[in-house]
C-alpha cells in the first residue's frame, strides 16, 4: 500500500516520540558524538524543525537545523541532524522529503550554508559534499568524509573559517578573550589610584 505523507513543523508534544526514534535509530550513547556537542546548550533554528507524523508508528520521521557561529569573524551557518526514519518508513522518500523541505525553508529564511556529519552519497542527493579539508574545525574528531556542506546562498561558505562553535559557545569564548584586555586597564586604574594617594 502506498504511504502518502506530508511534512509539518514539529510541535513540542512530539519530542518525546522523536527521542525515542533516534534512541533506535542511533542508540542511546549517541549523545557523546561531536555534532551533539555543537547542539549542547542550544535550541533548534526558528521553524526548521519539521515531522512527518503517522498514525500507526506515532512519527515516521524527523530533522531539525541547528544554529552554528564559526570563527573569529562569527560567520552564521546551519547545523543539519539529526535526521531520522522509522525503520517501517524508509526508503519511500521521508528522509528525502524531510531534508528538501528543511533546506527550502533555510533558504527562505535567508540562511547561507549548512554542514553536517554523515553519510555522503545519501546526503549528495540534496547536493552535499565534502568540505575542504581544513577550512572549518569542529570541537571534537570528525571523519573528513562525512564533513559535509551545502550552500544556500552562493559564496556562503567562502566567509566562514575556523572554530564551529554553538552561538552561546562563541559568546563565552570571545568574552574570556576580551578578559585580558581588560586586565591592564584595571592594572593602570590601582596604579592611578596609588599615585594619587
Ligand atoms: C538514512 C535515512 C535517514 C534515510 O531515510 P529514508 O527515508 O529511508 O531515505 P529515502 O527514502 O529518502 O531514500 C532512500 C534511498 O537512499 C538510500 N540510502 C538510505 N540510506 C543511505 C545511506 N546511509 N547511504 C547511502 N544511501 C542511503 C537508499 O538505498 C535508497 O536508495 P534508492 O532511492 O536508490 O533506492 C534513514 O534510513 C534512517 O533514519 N536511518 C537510520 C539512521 C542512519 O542510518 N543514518 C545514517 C545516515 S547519516
């Protein structure tokens, strides 16, 4: 029988039915991989995470994109995943449907780029590939083959270098940069306080 579907904005009551899947999907000790890491702290990009619900097996299948800042320069960019089908739906176009609409919804948003830790000749079928090696660096091991890209906006990607950090990440970071700048000026305020005695 065919299975027709649609996909929709993933409303707050379907999480755990999501979590759920991906426990199947990746295990549970899937929370240690990198691409979590860049997730940790973070809530999804506004409207792109998206659902296909189904009756008989509660959701079929998910994505999300997640907000990333890269570099000293804090180039935006977009995370891609988890993305997840319930092994009774696959291979009848869910994940395909789900990412397609995903990017499109990106784009709309004006979105430039997204990356992702995958599988690349599932993902080259939205247009993924390989990132050039060395230009982005994640918080933790990645199998260059699976570091993947794809621009929304042509040109995205050439702004972006360095660090991928999650944006509340990037804040800390640049702030404790800044902490021993500020050091000195306390440093001349006692001396100035001293002289002044
Ligand atoms: C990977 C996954 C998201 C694909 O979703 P799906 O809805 O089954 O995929 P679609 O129906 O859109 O596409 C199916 C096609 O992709 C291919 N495909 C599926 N997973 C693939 C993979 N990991 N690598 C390469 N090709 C893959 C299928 O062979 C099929 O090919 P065909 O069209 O030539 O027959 C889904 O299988 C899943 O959630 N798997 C569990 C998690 C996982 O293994 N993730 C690995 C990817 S990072």
């Amino acid at each position: 029988m065919a299975f027709s579907f649609s996909v929709e904005t993933t409303k707050v009551t379907d999480q755990p039915l999501i979590e759920h899947l991906l426990d199947i999907a990746f295990g549970i000790d899937r929370r240690v991989k990198t691409s979590y890491r860049l997730r940790e702290g973070s809530q999804p990009a506004e409207g792109l995470s998206l659902v296909v619900r189904d009756t008989d097996v509660s959701v079929a299948g998910s994505i999300s994109f997640w907000p990333l800042t890269i570099g000293p320069a804090g180039a935006p960019a977009l995370l891609l995943g988890p993305l997840v089908v319930h092994p009774e739906r696959q291979n009848i176009g869910v994940g395909l449907a789900l990412m397609q609409e995903g990017l499109a919804r990106a784009k709309a948003r004006g979105h430039g780029f997204v990356i992702l830790v995958g599988d690349a000749p599932y993902y080259a079928r939205v247009g993924f590939q390989r990132l050039p090696e060395g230009q982005l660096i994640l918080p933790g091991p990645v199998d260059p083959d699976r570091f993947l890209y794809v621009e929304l906006l042509q040109g995205a990607l050439a702004e972006a270098q360095g660090l991928v950090l999650p944006p509340h990440r990037f804040a800390e970071i640049s702030a404790r940069d800044l902490m021993p700048l500020a050091v000195p000026h306390q440093a001349e305020r006692q001396k100035q306080s001293a002289e002044s005695q």
